[in-house]
C-alpha cells in the first residue's frame, strides 16, 4: 500500500477509536459498595471528550446512572451566582469594590465582634463595610447562614434570608480572615435581583442558563427530571456499606416553588450542563460565538482573593489552586477546569460521606481522568449499570 494512504488510513482509525474508559477506576469501590454510582464527563475546551456513567442512581429500584442523570450540585451554584454578578460588574453597574450597602441598605451601620466572652460581648465599627469581594470570597466576616435559616436553608425568601444576615455582627474586620459561608453568595443573589430588576432566579435564567444551553440547571426540578434525580446515600452504620438518605438543607417536595431559590447551594444539574459552564470558562467567557464575561473578569474570579496568611485560596465563588479552579458540593459533586492540561473534569454523585479512603475519590478521579484524556476525541459512554460491573458500554 502507498505510504500516503497507510498514513491516512492509521489516522482514520486514530480518530474513530473510542476514548479510555474510567472503567477500571470505579470497579473497585463498586464493588466494595463504597458507592452507589457517579457519572463523570471530560472535556476540552472545543468538545465534549467523553461521558460515562457507573453503577445505580437507585439501588431500591435498579435504576442505572445514565449521562442525563439529574444531581443536587449544592454549593456548585456558588460559581454559578458569581458569574452573573461579574455580568452585571462588566456592565460597569456593579463595581468589585463598591460596599454592599450600596445596593442593599439594611447592610447600613453593620456592627463588628469587638469582644465575645462568656460574661460579654462588645460591638463595635468595622473599619470599613463589607464589599463586593469580601462576600464572593468568603471574607466578609459572614457566618455560614443566620439562626432564621432553619431547618432547612430554602425556607426564607432570598430578600428575607439577606436581611437576616444584615442583623448579624461580623465575625471580625471585613478581607481579614476566611470563613466559607453560604451567607455572602445569598447575597450577591440579592444584589444580581436589586441592580438586574429581575427576580434572580429569572436573571439567572434568561442571562445565563438558557444561552448556555443548560436545559436541567434549575431550583425546582420537574416531575420529569424528578424522576432523573439520583437517589442520596451515605454509609450505614457498620460502614461496609450504604444506606439512602435524604436531603437535610432541603425541603420536600422538591418540585414546590414555594421553596425559595438559594444561591449559593439550591441548584440542581447535570453533567452536560455543568460542563457547558465550565467550558465557557476554560475559553475566557465565551462559548459557541457568544460572550457571557470579559476575559478580565473569568480572571479575576479564578485568581486567589483570599488575604496572605490564610491556607485557604479562594477566588471570587471558585476556588483556586495553582493552574485550577473549580468547586464542589455538599454531596461529593465537583467541576475542575485545569487550565494546564486543557481539561474540564466533571464528577457527580449524591453521597454524604464516604467508607475508608473513599474521600479521596474525587481527586483520584481527576488524576486519572486527566492521564487517560490528555489528548482524546469526542465520545460517549455509559457503564453498565450493574454494581460491580467494569466494562463501560457506548451510550445510544
């Protein structure tokens, strides 16, 4: 055969090979029952490379995990509510360092822990108020959620929510310290609502969600998409196995609006949805012709603005570590985009807490999803969803 042609036809075959599957990586905690099933998705920043799901999304029943499987992504909606806020900043209507009293006045004449001992607690001034990027990085002085936030966290309208943390003195002086807080993402929701004019469910919608594409991302799954979302497991009490749970931040049903929307954990997604965000991203704000933020702000927002000093690093509503940025949520969910490598690594499950070294499993998974497709080709699996089943089989 003519040299030329052998040289096209190896390239032909390169192209149409199916990508490395993750198979062998999740055989091992199937079978140990450490987990009930995940979906995992990689990409690039021009494609999908693959995507596999393992194991069930109900064990009762044997529902398998599949690529359209429906999570709570919890604190993956932080990225989410900062993005759109940065919208509204290169808009030149919001500035990053503009106090937030500025927007919401309840946040007028906010006090400051002085002295907190048993006998008393002093307030005082804070040398400056809290501003925009002290609440997108956590270092607001905020506290988690306020003592209104309860039982769950969906019960307040976001209004209500807000001014609840209004009432609350700060921990200490705004851009100090850090303290991971659902407080201070609510309250960039509140002000996407007052500077938008819009509801921020409805500014989240139109401005970023329905653009992008992102046709499962919403507050209020259907009773279609109920019947995709996977089921919550932890670990039984004799930890060799798991038994269902079910959400504790979140009021049943699921599909009731009369939950309110919660900006900084209420999302629920999937992975191919998940994965158009962060490939808008990895490409500077922009996705398929359309800009969504200035190359300026997807810097910004994935650069560390946690002060010196501190361990952690955290941007604005991503956090950051050297040549990545991402974030994950309450139930195990996690999207990185490694800005070396070119990837986006998309990991979902619904589990709380995990047996052993099962902890560890996201960044195991990244690791080998990162060796496996450095350089694929677009494609997509689906395991079969079998516990203890290894060979992953190609999605219809």
């Amino acid at each position: 055969m003519h040299p030329l042609r052998v040289l096209l036809l190896v390239s032909f075959l390169a192209a149409t090979a199916p990508a490395a599957g993750l198979g062998d990586f999740f055989a091992p905690h199937l079978a140990r029952r450490s987990i009930a099933g995940a979906v995992t998705l990689v990409a690039d920043r021009d494609r999908v490379i693959t995507t596999e799901a393992y194991g069930l999304a109900d064990a009762a029943t044997g529902r398998p995990m599949r690529a359209d499987t429906v999570f709570w992504i919890a604190s993956q909606s932080k990225p989410m509510t900062a993005v759109a806020l940065l919208m509204l900043v290169d808009e030149g209507r919001v500035g990053i360092d503009d106090p937030v009293e500025n927007f919401l006045p309840e946040f007028k004449g906010q006090r400051v822990i002085a002295e907190d001992t048993a006998e008393r607690t002093v307030l005082r001034p804070p040398s400056r108020p809290i501003s925009v990027r002290d609440i997108l990085s956590h270092t607001a002085g905020l506290r988690f959620k306020s003592p209104l936030e309860q039982p769950t966290l969906d019960g307040l309208a976001l209004r209500d929510a807000v001014r609840s943390h209004a009432l609350q003195p700060l921990q200490w002086e705004p851009g100090t310290r850090y303290l991971y807080s659902n407080a201070g993402i609510n309250i960039a929701g509140r002000i996407i609502e007052v500077v938008g004019g819009r509801a921020y469910e409805d500014f989240m919608r139109a401005r970023l969600f329905e653009p992008l594409g992102m046709r499962d991302t919403t507050f209020w799954p259907t009773e279609a998409q109920l019947a995709r979302v996977a089921k919550v497991y932890r670990p039984n009490a004799a930890k060799d196995g798991l038994e269902e749970w079910k959400y504790d931040q979140l009021r049943y049903p699921l599909s009731d609006r009369a939950r309110h929307p919660m900006p900084a954990g209420g999302l629920f997604s999937t992975a191919a949805d998940v994965a158009r965000f962060a490939r808008m991203l990895l490409r500077g704000g922009e996705l398929d012709g359309r800009r969504y933020l200035s190359d300026a702000s997807v810097a910004l927002a994935t650069r560390r603005q946690t002060p010196a000093g501190v361990k952690e690093s955290y941007g604005l509503g991503f956090t950051v570590g050297q040549g990545e940025f991402g974030h994950g949520g309450a139930l195990g969910t996690e999207t990185s985009v490694d800005t070396t490598t070119g990837l986006v690594t998309v990991f979902l499950i619904q589990q709380a807490g995990f047996i052993g070294d099962g902890a560890r499993i996201r960044t195991d998974f990244k690791t080998e999803a990162r060796r496996l497709h450095g350089g694929g080709r677009s494609t997509a699996r689906e395991s079969a969803a079998v516990e203890g089943t290894t060979g992953p089989r190609r999605q219809p």
